[in-house]
C-alpha cells in the first residue's frame, strides 16, 4: 500500500457542491472520449445504492497526475478543462461532503481510496490523501479500464447533477452554431453551458447558451467566463443562426449587443426601423449615449436610447437617412476646433497665396499648441 499526501486544504474551493464536483469527473470523461472517439465514456446512477459510476472504456490513472498543474490537455481547445485540478479539487469537496470515493485503476492493477486525514507535516490539518493499493485482483474486470465510483450521492443530489448537464437531459430545443449551442427551452434561459456542463447564470442573457470549449475559456474555479466572451460569442451564435425572428428579439438586448449591421439582411433592417417609427413616432431617433441624446434634442428629434448594434441597423435603412445626416453633422462639430479648422483649411488653400498659406497654418499651428496645453490642463485637476 503506497500513500500520496496532497498539499491542498480540505476547506478548498468552498462554493462547490456535488454538482460542481461530479461536473469534474464527467468533464475528464466527456474529453477522453473528445480525444479519442473508441475511448467511450460511462456514466451510471444505481439509486437504490445511491452510487454514481463514471469511467471509460480504455483510460488510465498515471500517478503522477496527483501533482497540481499535471493535464494532458494542453493546447487542446477541444477539450472543456485544461488546468491539471480538475479531478483531485472534485475529490476533495466529495470528502468533504461526506461521500466515498473510489479509483478501480483496472488496466494497472491499482485501486486508489482518497480519504481526508490530519497530516503531520502540516500540523494536523485535514488533507486528502490517496491510499493506493497495487497488484489489486478482481474477480471480473469490466469492460472500462478505468471506473470512478462515488457513494452517498442520493436522488435529490443526482437531479441536481442531471440539471445541471446536457447530456443527461435527453432531447430539448436548440439550434446549432459554429461557436455552440442556442437553447431554447425556457429552462435554459440566462444559463450557460460549456461543452454541455453548466457553468453559470447570467440574468441580462435572454436567451440560454451551450458554447464550444474552443471559443471560450473557463476560469479556474469553472464558476464562471470572461463577460465579453458572454457577449461577443452569444452575438454571433446570433447572426450564424440565420433565424429573422431570433435576430430581430436579440439585437437590442445583452446578447446580441455586438450584432453586425452587415449580417442582417436588408429587408429585416427596414422591419426593425418601421417598428421602431411606429412604436416611438416619426421624429424619433436611435441613440447610445446622453451626449448624442442632447444634440438630437436640439434639432427637433426625439431620442431613444437602443443598443449600438440596434442603432446602427436602424440608421443603416432605408428610413433615416435625414437622422444619419444629422448623426454625421453632430460627430462634426463635436471635433476639436482646431481639427475642423485644419479640415476647412485644405479646401481654401488653393484659392491662397504662398505667404497667405503659410500664414494660415501657422494660426492652425498655435491653435492646436492652445487646445493641448487647456487638455493637459484639464487632466492634472
């Protein structure tokens, strides 16, 4: 019998549960069978013994992957983890919980009983500590050469589990992308998912999301994803979708806020601009800001805060091109001065003479020199 001490706290990672820990072990899965499509996974839940089975058919546990950081994944963006913790931190929360964790490591003959256990070397704190027995015989061995098994995980827990990843839920709408899944189960709302597992709510999201691990990377503790990437892939799950209707909900809202103008067709560029007349009235105009609100007052229109994206569709129709002619005349005026001088000054040039010319720029010049010092000014306050 070998023993493995682990240099991590028992007390690790203390917002995961069951689900978070299970997801682990059913990600491991998912991505050996990803690497190799003969390496098929098993996922069993006997509930009268309220035991969770997970494995696959021809994987196997080298020992040195008890070290923190050890991951054959790197580099892989086809597989859903890649920071070498994965198993060992799911382990020691299901300790933590209370549930039995065994290791059947049947191609190398070794089955592996983590437990927590008061360590010396660290003045009697709780660590996990994997106890491997070698030369194990079994009476039969399966046909998956490597077999997780978790006991205590009782029904309510294991609905928990199966809640919280695709793959366990059987059939459900979606519409496929390149960058992922749309789910459109009213469940699924605000949710998102990475590789079918779920990571997160996101309450501004409208819409429940599935990406491909390729697209979006998750940070170490998998209780979350970079905001942008929510945003940005979302949009363009969006636009890759094809669907009108679906386009025309998401663009004003937090998923489809970076929605292309280019991608959506004329015609529903015209749908969107007539509604927007028609709930709000002829004199009104898209805006994102209280400094285009303020100009746009000025000239008689009525300003509506939309979204970029929804924004530039709008002035990109047929419908407002007078609005887009007054967007252009405020982004104008709204240069420095010395700019707009500059700009007035190429087209009389010609109508002056040398001395004249030289004279001109040379006001430009002191104008631009006035301007940079009143910012420099401005910037120290």
């Amino acid at each position: 019998m070998r023993k493995y001490e682990l240099s991590i706290s028992a007390d690790y990672v203390p917002g995961w549960g069951v689900t978070e820990a299970v997801r682990e072990f059913f990600q491991n899965s998912i991505d050996e069978e990803t690497r190799d499509s003969s390496n098929k996974m098993l996922f069993e839940y006997d509930e009268a013994e309220e035991k969770l089975i997970i494995g696959n058919k021809h994987s196997e546990l080298d020992i040195k992957t008890l070290l923190f950081g050890t991951t054959t994944k790197n580099d892989d963006d086809a597989m859903i983890g890649n920071h070498g913790e994965g198993y060992k931190i799911a382990t020691v929360v299901l300790l933590r919980l209370g549930k039995t964790v065994v290791f059947n490591n049947y191609c190398r003959h070794e089955v592996w009983r983590p437990r927590l256990v008061k360590s010396r070397k660290y003045d009697g704190a709780l660590v996990p500590t994997f106890f491997v027995e070698t030369a194990a015989v079994w009476e039969k061995v399966p046909d998956h050469s490597l077999m997780i098994e978790i006991s205590g995980i009782s029904p309510e827990e294991y609905e928990k589990v199966t809640n919280s990843n695709l793959h366990l839920q059987g059939d459900y709408q979606k519409i496929e992308t390149m960058y992922g899944d749309i789910l459109e189960e009213p469940e699924h709302k605000g949710r998102i998912f990475v590789g079918g597992l779920y990571i997160c709510e996101e309450p501004r999201l409208d819409i429940g999301v599935d990406f491909k691990p390729c697209y979006v990377r998750l940070e170490r503790d998998r209780s979350m994803v970079n905001s942008f990437d929510v945003c940005w892939y979302a949009s363009k799950m969006i636009e890759d979708a094809q669907d009108a209707e679906l386009l025309k909900k998401s663009i004003d809202s937090y998923s489809g806020q970076y929605i292309l103008c280019e991608c959506v067709p004329e015609d529903l560029k015209n749908e969107i601009a007539e509604d927007f007349i028609n709930e709000y009235g002829v004199k009104a105009a898209p805006v994102t800001d209280q400094k285009d609100m303020e100009a746009l007052k000025k000239r008689g229109y009525k300003p509506v805060i939309v979204s970029e994206a929804k924004k530039k569709v709008i002035l990109d129709s047929a419908y407002f091109e007078d609005v887009k002619e007054e967007n252009k005349k405020i982004k104008e005026s709204q240069k420095p001065l010395s700019e707009r001088f500059y700009i007035f000054a190429e087209k009389i040039e010609t109508k002056l003479n040398e001395d004249e010319t030289i004279e001109l720029y040379g006001f430009l010049d002191e104008l631009s020199d006035e301007e940079k010092k009143k910012n420099e000014g401005a910037n120290l306050l």
